[in-house]
C-alpha cells in the first residue's frame, strides 16, 4: 500500500515529516522522492479513464452500468479491462441503473377467441445469424403515474432488433390504444404480409375489434399462455429499463410531458444510441444497419 498520501496528509495538518516516517517505517528520503517523481504512469492513466468514464456516463443519462461503459470505452480505441472500469466507476461514485422487478398486468378476457402461442419464448438474437427484421414482434401495456392521473403506454417492438418500431400513448385502457401502436409501427415499417404480433391474453389484444385490425393489416396474431408473464419477456423488459431509466427518476405532472419524455426516450436514446446486451451491446438502429437483415418490402 502506498503511505505517502498519509505522510502528505499529516503534513499538511501541521505534523512532522520525520515523525510520521518513523511511525509508517518508511525513509524520508524515498518520500521526498516519491513526491519529486509525480503521480505513477498507472494513476495518470486512471485519471485519463476516469474523465471518459464520467464523459459515457453523464452521455447514458446517468443509466449505464460497467458493462456497457466498458464496451464504450472499446469502441473509442481505450484498451483496459471489464474489473478496471469497475473500479474506477465506483472511486468516481458512478453506477448504473437497475430495472426493479416486474409483474403482469394483464386482464384476460376468458370468452376471448383462442390463439396460438407462435413464438413460444424464443426471443434469442444470434448476432451470427440474425433473423429477418419485421417478422415477429411483440408488445403490451404498461401504467405511468401523472399528477393527472394514468397514463398507458402500449409498443411494439421487432424480436429481431429489439427496437421499437411502434408505440402511442392514451389515458384510457381501451382496445384503440394497441390499434394505435399496431397501425403506427405498420405504417413505419411497410412489413410483408404475414409478420407475427405476440402479446399476452389482455382483453384490448384478444378483442374482435384487434382481431380486424390485424387481419386487415396483414398481421398475424399470437398470444402466450395464461398467467405466463414470461411468454412476453421482451415487451415486459422493455418497460422494466424504461421505468428504471426514465419513469421512476421524476414526477410527471401532466400526459403530456412524460409522452415527451417517452419520445424523447424511445426515439432519441433507446433505439438509436442505447448499447443492448442481448444484441452485443449494439444499440438496435446500429444492429439493423451492420448485422441484420431486412425483408422484402411489399409495394
């Protein structure tokens, strides 16, 4: 361990040099050295990460945790390790953000029309063979407290990229807040006819009225089983890292302003530039332009 910062310290405190040698056992001669050779090549380089560190993590939000710092760090030429990033966001006081634990909030129509489960909990991305982009998707509803009261949130989001390809936002639970999101992401995305929507067995996604909207849209529907709130990990991990990273750090006075937060999130941050695990720590935009691979487009 290095003493001479306790040495210096004791001597700025008015103490002597000679006494607080003789009490550490070390020489006053190698602590005027030390103080004569500056700080180590190793504390000049720490300091040098440390002001990227701070730079990534003030530019994630306050979100990012080691992992994707450390992949940051990689994509701007800065060689050092996973267990250096740690410490040195711990001495700076940085952590990330953590999602909390989720529960279902689904209320399941039991005279519903069944439905299949066509993805039955595979939601892998194989960076090495990635799958058709618009093929699958998935989505559900979440609840965001506002001074004026509720607001629901319903997205949409491509099993393929992770992103976001459809969202709207309502203060009411009826079924044209999951038609909205739907008919948003087909008139972003033009997919071919066939492309599959998983969802869990809410009344708004087991409705006559959705029912019609997809087949007119060419959507095929898919839902996962009762009571099975990890048939749709995706669309509920998504709000997990929402909450976590945007919802729950304010109060939102009115719809308004969280629905531009939410824009601001989903459009500006997490599509674009958010580095995702399950994708290599790419953000989804950046997997769709360099790994994956678009279907055709119907005229």
């Amino acid at each position: 361990m290095n003493v001479y910062p306790f040495i210096e310290a004791e001597k700025q405190g008015s103490h002597n040099v000679r006494r607080a040698c003789e009490l550490l056992q070390v020489s006053r001669s190698a602590y005027y050295a030390d103080r004569a050779a500056g700080p180590s090549r190793r504390a000049v380089r720490d300091a040098e990460l440390t002001a990227k560190i701070v730079e990534i993590h003030d530019d994630s939000r306050l979100t990012y945790g080691s992992p994707r710092v450390h992949h940051e760090l990689l994509d701007q030429g800065e060689r050092c390790s996973r267990k250096r990033v740690v410490r040195l966001m711990r001495a700076a006081d940085r952590y990330g953000r953590a999602p909390r634990r989720w529960k279902t909030t689904t209320v399941a129509d039991p005279a519903a029309a069944r439905r299949p489960d066509l993805i039955r909990r595979d939601f892998g991305v194989d960076p090495a063979q990635p799958a058709p982009l618009d093929t699958r998707w998935c989505g559900d509803i979440t609840y965001i407290h506002t001074w004026q009261g509720w607001l629901y949130l319903a997205t949409v989001i491509d099993l393929g990229s992770r992103r976001v390809v459809g969202w709207a936002t309502a203060d009411h639970l009826r079924t044209d807040l999951v038609a909205d999101a739907l008919t948003d992401a087909v008139n972003r995305r033009r997919p071919a006819p066939g492309v599959v929507f998983h969802s869990d067995r809410g009344c708004q996604y087991t409705s006559t009225q959705y029912a019609n909207l997809a087949r007119d849209l060419g959507v095929v529907l898919s839902v996962g089983r009762r009571g099975q709130c990890w048939d749709n990990a995706v669309a509920e991990s998504f709000f997990a890292t929402l909450k976590a990273e945007l919802i729950h750090r304010r109060a939102w006075p009115t719809h308004q302003a969280a629905t531009s937060a939410i824009f601001d999130y989903v459009e500006g941050w997490y599509n674009t530039r958010r580095r995702h695990s399950t994708l290599g720590y790419l953000s989804p935009a950046t997997f769709e332009t360099t790994v994956s691979t678009p279907t055709e487009q119907v005229a």
